[in-house]
C-alpha cells in the first residue's frame, strides 16, 4: 500500500479511536479510574498527529523516506521539550509508534 494512502488510513482510525475513548467517558484520567483508557486516547492522538504531518510532507511533494523523516523531524522538536507525566508518555508513544509503522 502507498504511504500516502497508509498515512490517510492510520490517521482516520486514530481519531475514530480517538473519539470513541471521548465518547466512552474517557475525557478526564478521574473518569477511567487507572487512566487507561485516556491514555489509550492520548496513544492514538499522538499517532494520528504523526499520520497528519507525514500527508502534509507529502503534499508539499516530498518522497516517502523524505515525507517520513520531515514528519520524524517535527516530531522530535514537538516532543524533545522536557514534558512529564503519563498523558505525555502516551502521546509520545503513539506518535513514536507511528513514525516506526510508516517508515520511520
């Protein structure tokens, strides 16, 4: 399958994903009791922002290995900021996920 259509794809069922841990109840750690389902929220909304930034490099024209390693760029200046916590940690995963998944 093309990257572009792959992207397209990871990014359309994390944020169905996304929206269906919102609509469950999941919009706040207090209302999942471990948080678990938030972060399964936060893991898919880092994926579906990674997703995103490699659609946009690839509209700009760029080739796959170059689309990838752009959206892996931004990522990594989005992400290096020092950030704590298990909401971040989940994002971070889904998004580091996402790069690993695409090419990255």
């Amino acid at each position: 399958m093309p990257l572009a259509e792959r992207a397209k794809t990871m990014q359309e069922r994390s944020l169905e994903l996304v929206e269906d841990h919102l609509a469950a109840g999941a919009a706040r750690p207090s209302n999942t009791g471990s948080g678990s389902a938030f972060h399964a929220g936060r893991y898919h909304e880092g994926r579906a922002f990674v997703a995103a930034q490699v659609l946009r490099a690839l509209h700009r024209g760029l080739s796959d290995a170059d689309a990838v390693a752009a959206a892996g760029q931004r990522w990594q200046r989005m992400t290096g900021r020092s950030r704590s916590g298990e909401e971040w940690a989940a994002y971070r995963s889904g998004g580091d996920d996402a790069l690993r998944d695409l090419g990255g």
